[in-house]
C-alpha cells in the first residue's frame, strides 16, 4: 500500500480541496500518514494569498523536498494557489518537485500520483474558470463534527490589492443540488456544525440564477435534521440583504455570527482599495444587524499601511474600531502582490509603520475584546465540545460566537463525561483575555 503524506497549507477554502483530493486518493487505496520520512509521496496543496502564505509555501516545499534524499519519498507534488500562480517559475527553480497541479485542476491527482510514482513528470493546468467541485468525494480532516461546506470559487470584486481573482479566477457558484447532497452527505457522517465558506458567500448564486440565493440555501440546509449549526463566513457588508437577515433571526441552527471583512475605515483609502462601502454605509450596515439580531457576533479584518495611508487614515480606523467594538478582529499588514494594481501605487509605506499601525489597533482591540469577554459572565450558552484538557476534569469548547482555529474558547469545568462533537449548556463564570470559563 503506497503512504501519502499531505500538507494543507492556507485558508479553510484551501483545505476543502485538500479533503477533496484525501478522499479521491483514499478511494484508490493510498493509505496517509504524518511521518515524512516513510512517506512515497508527498503532496503539498499551497497558499499564496499574501507574502507570508508565500513564504511559508516555499519553505515547506524546499523542507520537504529533502525527503526525495533522504527518505523514501520518491513523487513530490505541488497544488493550490501557488502551483497556480507560479507555475512557470517552479519548474524552473524547484527541479525536485515532481508534478505542478493548478487550481483548477485538483481532479487529476490520482492520475498524477501514479504517473509521478512510476518516475514521470506531470504539469496541469487549466481553464482558471472551470468548476472543480466534486461531490461526494471527500475525507473530512477537521474531526468529524464540523465541515466547511465551500459555496462557491473565485471572485469577481477586484479589489486593488488582491490577488485572488487572478488564480482563483471569476466567481462561480456549486449548483445547490450538490451542495444539499454533500451537506447531508457530510450531516450522515456525524458532522454537526456546518461552516459555509467562499471568497464571498453573500452573492452565491448570482451567476448561476441571476439573484442571490444564500438565503435560500440556507433555509435548505436547516432542513437536514442533523445538523445542530450552521455558520456564515466572508460576507461582504455591502451585499447584506433583509432577507439574509430575516433568515438569520428566523433559522434556529444559524449562528448569529458573521464575519464581516471590512478591511479598512477610511473613505480615502478605501475608494484606492477598490472596495464599495463608505465609512458611513459600514456603520449602518453594523448598527442595522445589532439592532435586529441583538446577540450577533460580528467578526471583521483589516489591513494596514496600503499605499498612500496617512496618519489620519489610520486614526480613523482606530476610531471606527473603538466606536464599533467589534467582538472579533484580526489585522493583516498589506503585502504588494505581483500583477496587483496596489503594487504600483505610489506612497508605499515601510514595513515598520505597518507593524505599528497594527500593533495599535490589535492593543485597541485587545480591551475591546477582554471587557467583552468579562461581560459574558452569567450568560448560559450551548457550546461544541474540541476535546478535554489532559489531567484536569476541564474541557475544551466553542461557543457559536467561536469560530474553529480563528476565534476564542470556553474552558468547562465538570466532572460529567464529555465527548469531542457533544453538545454541553454551560454558565459563563468568568473570562481570561480572549477565552471564557464555565460550568454545565
């Protein structure tokens, strides 16, 4: 039986292609391990998104490509969005890898795997706005009892800075046929928490029947009678409608919970972005879902130092930021992406002011975040037990305000046996820094 060892580098979007290649292997009879040095091939599905994803990429290839010398790996194969991106390059630079796989091209890897382990040499890419979404062919890696569910690819917003349209292509929705059947698919095999995910959920559907249709895919997907969960990333603010609102308050199994990228708050700086909200639009649309769903978690981003950012552009996220008291944020530093039209802006900013714009906001957000979370205190919750702390009778869970691997947690202490994926109502008792305590 031939051993595969797997790296999904990037976003959680990335991952559901990995899961998809996993289960198309694993149909064939590859057997996955996690020791690189037994492995026969290893595949490394990137991420290019920014200079740090790119950086890591490389790195983990060049580590792992030692393996073809000293170990038994004997196919090294690159996919994803650096595959996609830099697939000239790799060739030329990178000898020791062995197939290149584009983004859209993920489909062909059984037939790469078995051509590169037989010593041949394979490169694939394809049509940047093909469709790769293979239903029922997938191995969940997230444990069991949450999935991502990857709605749609590509992008067709164009903001300046990014890069994604350009290896990810236009945006194309998965009919909602498929998306059912890999939902109940998914529910089946015990996943309770489902978490859509696209460049863009907001718009899903657009493309494919002229209007959107997230509410109603969501209203189907409430239907599925095992999911308990049901969670929404990447909304662009601009695309909220009443009726995904409506949807939100009326649907139990819908966590009130959005992620929100904003990106910035500043008019100026955000008209350079490409973006298509004003400050004014973002804090209507803000204030417009707290006062309908009063309980909602609204997580958002930023990015830092874009050209031409002045000081009074970064105080004016600081202010935004302070006036919103979003419930969660991260901070990017803006990265200059080749064939961005960013890139060749004038008034770059150096890479130390960009550090410490973030740094000022995430110690902004920081308070923000404690007095939150001090404020939960007394609240009984539903929360999705992630495991157990070892040696305590305390356990690891989410909260639906905690979204995996990027948010908070809540730490339970109880004598009751818990298992991963349970379901446990627990009183809040007490916060420390970004996580809470609890009791059942």
């Amino acid at each position: 039986m031939k051993k595969i060892l797997f790296v999904s580098l990037g976003c959680d979007k990335n991952l559901v292609d990995s899961e998809q290649m996993i289960g198309l292997l694993a149909e064939q009879g590859y057997a996955f391990i996690d020791d690189e040095t037994q492995a026969d091939a290893i595949i490394i599905n990137t991420c290019s998104f920014i200079h740090d994803a790119k950086e890591e990429s490389i790195e983990t290839i060049l580590t792992l490509a030692e393996q073809k010398k000293t170990g038994k790996c004997r196919a090294l194969i690159v996919t994803g969005c650096l595959a996609q991106r830099y697939y000239e390059e790799m060739q030329e630079e990178i000898p020791e890898v062995d197939a290149i796989i584009g983004t859209t091209a993920f489909d062909e890897i059984v037939d790469v795997v078995e051509e590169t382990l037989k010593g041949g040499h394979r490169m694939v890419k394809k049509d940047i706005d093909r469709l790769t979404y293979l239903t029922g062919h997938r191995y969940v890696t997230t444990g069991g009892h949450f999935a991502y569910l990857k709605i749609a690819e590509g992008c067709n917003k164009r903001c300046t800075y990014c890069i994604i349209p350009r290896i990810r292509g236009n945006y194309r929705s998965v009919p909602m046929e498929n998306l059912l059947d890999d939902a109940r698919r998914l529910a089946s095999q015990g996943v309770k928490e489902l978490i859509l995910v696209a460049q863009e959920t907001t718009v899903y559907g657009v493309d494919l029947y002229g209007e959107k249709r997230l509410p109603e895919l969501l209203r189907k997907l409430c239907e599925i009678p095992e999911l308990v969960w049901i969670r929404i990333l990447y909304c662009y603010p601009e695309e909220i409608t009443n009726e995904l609102i409506a949807v939100m308050k009326e649907e139990k199994k819908i966590c009130h919970y959005l992620d929100l990228p904003i990106q910035h708050a500043s008019d100026a700086v955000l008209k350079r972005m490409g973006r298509r909200t004003s400050k004014k639009e973002l804090k209507e649309i803000i204030l417009k879902l707290r006062t309908e769903i009063p309980d909602i978690c609204i997580r958002t981003t930023l990015i830092t130092g874009f050209p031409g950012e002045t000081q009074e552009d970064h105080r004016a996220v600081m202010e935004f930021v302070d006036e919103m008291g979003f419930d969660r944020l991260g901070v990017f530093t803006y990265s200059p992406e080749e064939g961005t039209a960013a890139e060749q802006f004038e008034d770059q900013i150096d890479e130390d002011t960009k550090e410490e714009r973030r740094s000022e906001i995430m110690e902004l957000q920081q308070e923000i975040a404690f007095e939150k979370a001090e404020a939960m205190k007394g609240r009984e919750l539903e929360a999705f037990v992630e495991g157990s702390v070892t040696g305590e009778d305390v356990y690891v869970a989410r909260t639906y305000k905690d979204a995996p691997n990027v948010d908070g947690l809540i730490f339970i202490h109880t004598d009751a046996e818990l298992m991963t994926g349970d379901m446990a109502k627990v009183r809040v008792t007490g916060a420390y820094e970004y996580d809470l305590i609890g009791e059942m």
